[in-house]
C-alpha cells in the first residue's frame, strides 16, 4: 500500500514539473500568439508562427534596433516567430487608381479591401501603408498556403497581443513600423 505522505505529493509534484518543464518551454514556444491566431483566424499552428513571424520581420526591418528591441520583449519567444517566417516580398506599393498592364489595379483593390480600405480615391494616404505591407507580406502568406487576404485578419490580432503584453506605446511602434 501507497502511503500518501506530505512528502510524497511533494515528490510527485517536483516528477510532474520536472518532466513537464521540457515540454512547456519548447512546446508552448509562441502559445499566446499563435494559438490565438489560431482560434480567432482559422489557420493552423505552422501558419500562425509564420504569418506572426512575418509581421514581425517586416517590422524589425523597418524599425530602430531599440524600437525592436522593445516590441521583442513583449513578444515571448520572438526568434521563433521570426524563424518560421518566410521571406518578405519587397514590391514598392502602387497608388494609381488607373487600369495598369500588369494588374497591379487589382491587388490594390484586393488591398484595400483586405486590409479594411474603401475606395482609393481620398483614402490614398492611409491605404498606401496598407497596400505596401500587404504586398511585403503577400508572398510569405502564399508560402505557408494562406490567402492574402488573411493579412487583414492577421494584423489587427497581433497588433491586440502586443498591445496586451507591452501595452499601447509598444503596439503603436508595431502599426508605425507597418504603416498603419
């Protein structure tokens, strides 16, 4: 018969930390984050770290290494988001509202709408930070199979997490960096 003892619970408590420690730090790798994109997007654990990654990186490369340096730290795990992120595309955005060759018109549009635009017209402004970052981000989306158009979705909740985690001055260097 099993004498449950102080001291036994103890030494199962410290078995239970001891065995479930490994797995808590290299499983839970970017949990918050991503199992919220996960929940509240639709895409799956692999997506979520790339697409966050990818957000991130498009802001580090824009942003002071102190302003970056700051937004990491309210990131737990900021390398392993930027390690499951793509490469970043590097279009120049398009703010002509006439028919182009190429379609560029188009992703504009998809642009606007995606990232929560109206028409171009007088939105020019605010929206070309939009199409720039989408167009940066597009690529990298596509490699991790998701839609354009989920950068829209994807934003607004990263942009809530770093604000939860290093509240609102740290979240506007984030939207500042992505030219929202």
């Amino acid at each position: 018969m099993i004498a449950y003892t102080p001291a036994f619970f103890r030494g199962l408590f410290i078995a239970l930390v001891t065995c479930a420690g490994g797995a808590w730090s290299s499983g839970a790798v970017a949990g918050g984050l991503a199992d919220l994109l996960v929940s509240k997007v639709g895409v799956t654990q692999p997506q979520a770290l790339g697409g966050a990654g990818s957000i991130f990186k498009l802001a580090k490369n824009q942003m002071s290494a102190d302003n970056f340096a700051q937004l990491s730290g309210a990131v737990p795990d900021m390398d392993s988001y930027l390690d499951a992120a793509p490469a970043l595309g590097t279009a120049a955005p398009t703010l002509s509202t006439a028919a182009p060759a190429s379609g560029t018109g188009a992703l504009a549009g998809a642009a606007a709408s995606a990232l929560g635009g109206g028409a171009l017209g007088g939105q020019a402004a605010a929206v070309g930070g939009k199409l720039a970052t989408l167009q940066q981000l597009a690529p990298a989306f596509e490699q991790l199979g998701m839609k354009q158009k989920l950068v829209g979705k994807f934003v607004p909740v990263v942009v809530d997490y770093v604000k939860q985690q290093g509240g609102a001055s740290t979240a506007q260097l984030l939207t500042g960096a992505l030219g929202f």
